[in-house]
C-alpha cells in the first residue's frame, strides 16, 4: 500500500495505491462501516481489482496493472436524493473532459454513465450513495477505464487508451490516474458552485447516439428510436414511433 497527498485538491487529495483489493467501492464502504474517517475526495487506486461491480449488477473484468481502477469518496451533502444524477453528470463529464486530451478520436457519454470512443466503450462507472435526511450523505464513486488492455474476450464493443491511439508503448497508470483526479476535481467543484444546468448541457452535447435514429429493446421488443436528451432527473428522453417518450435506467436497452 502506498499513500500520495497533494494539497489543493478535493478529489484525489489523498490517494491510496492497493496491490490487491475485491473492490475498491468495497474498500471504501467497509472502512465506513467501521467508523473509519476518511476525507472527502480521498481515493483508491487499485493494481488489481477482482469482484468488481459494474451498472446492472454486472462484473467490471480488468487484466491486474493493465487499467485504471479507482474509487473517490465524496460528501456531496449540498446535494438532494432528486439531484443524484447531477453528480453523476459531473464525474461523467470530468472523464470526458480527459479523455478528449488523450486522444483525437471521437469521446462521448453513453447514458447513463459510459465513456465510448469511436462507439467502444472504454470506461463506465457505478456510485453508491447513502442518504443523509433528503441529501446525499455519502457517495462511492467507482470509475473503470480500460488503458493498456487490448484484448476483451466475446465483446467487440470495448476498447482501450492503448487500443485506440495503436501505441506501441504501455501508459503509465499512476501519472493518468492523477491527471484524471484533476478533472474530475474541476467539475466537481464546479457542481458545488451550481453549475448544474451548464454541465447537464455539456453532458447532453457528447451524447452518444444523440439524434440518430437507431435500434433499442424496449420490453423485449426491438424498435427504431431517437435520442433526444438527458433530462435533470437522469432520464432517457427519447422520440419513439413519434411519440416523445421517457425512460428510467431498466425500461430501455442500446442494441449495438
């Protein structure tokens, strides 16, 4: 285990580097548990994470020391249970934002909360909040993004930092993690200041799909729709057989 801080900074302040870990929003969760004080923007970055979680109950598999595999703890308590997808945005947004500096092929967000170049995936992430009244109390934010991977068994669908730039050399993960902390910290804070409306403009303006007719399952059903926008809620709304149409989280599936 190794322990960097740098001042300045919310979000990755104080990072902790773990050889090994089951998950790294575990990690966090379970030092909660035990009453274990923690400073916001305090975060883990693991070589290797073995039972990762991912959206749906899905797992996020990672080859050890290939990928950044990081957990940011933050109190967002200025934030209420209806205003949960504005951090989301946020952090969506920081990765984006990154990205976009590390390579010159197309980045965008697949909603709810997926990094795609050139309609891959390369990064997802999944928070945990704890609620606190009608805020935020607490919120664990794992975040994934494949670098130095290159092979991704049955899934054609994803890619990697190292894929996508055709790289000859291995990234250092270390420095990119830092680099990511830094946006991320950017618009976190901005999301303190009540940039809400702003970010979810930007976040809707790298939508992925946004604006195309393309196919989606709707209740098993494969249909043409188009994506209209993300609403503050974190809704998906959408323009189906010409009816406007919203959509939460479960009720409608890409097909890619």
């Amino acid at each position: 285990m190794q322990n960097n801080t740098f001042s300045g900074l919310i979000i990755g302040q104080n990072v902790i580097t773990i050889d090994r870990v089951s998950s790294t929003n575990d990690y966090f969760k379970d030092n909660l548990s035990k009453f274990t004080p923690q400073d916001e923007g305090s975060a883990i970055l693991a070589v290797e994470q073995y039972a990762g979680k991912g959206q749906r109950g899905n797992m996020w598999i990672t080859e050890p020391g290939k990928n950044i595999i990081t957990s940011i703890l933050l109190y967002p308590h200025f934030l209420k249970i209806d205003q949960q997808f504005a951090l989301s945005c946020a952090i969506c947004l920081g990765i984006m934002k990154w990205l976009k500096t590390k390579t010159k092929e197309v980045v965008q967000i697949k909603w709810p909360n997926d990094i795609y170049v050139n309609q891959k995936k390369i990064s997802g992430l999944l928070i945990e909040n704890s609620i606190k009244g009608d805020l935020i109390g607490t919120s664990i934010i794992g975040i994934g993004v494949n670098i130095n991977q290159t092979t991704f068994i049955d899934n054609p669908h994803i890619t990697s930092l190292k894929s996508i730039n055709d790289s000859h050399e291995d990234y250092d993960i270390a420095s990119l993690a830092n680099e990511l902390y830094l946006f991320l910290d950017q618009e976190y804070k901005r999301l303190k200041q009540g940039n809400q409306v702003q970010q979810l403009q930007e976040f809707n303006q790298y939508l992925f799909r946004k604006n195309e007719i393309k196919t989606y399952k709707i209740a098993d059903v494969e249909i043409e729709g188009k994506i209209i926008q993300v609403l503050p809620n974190g809704q998906l709304q959408a323009e189906i057989d010409r009816e406007i149409m919203t959509f939460n989280l479960h009720e409608i599936k890409y097909v890619l």
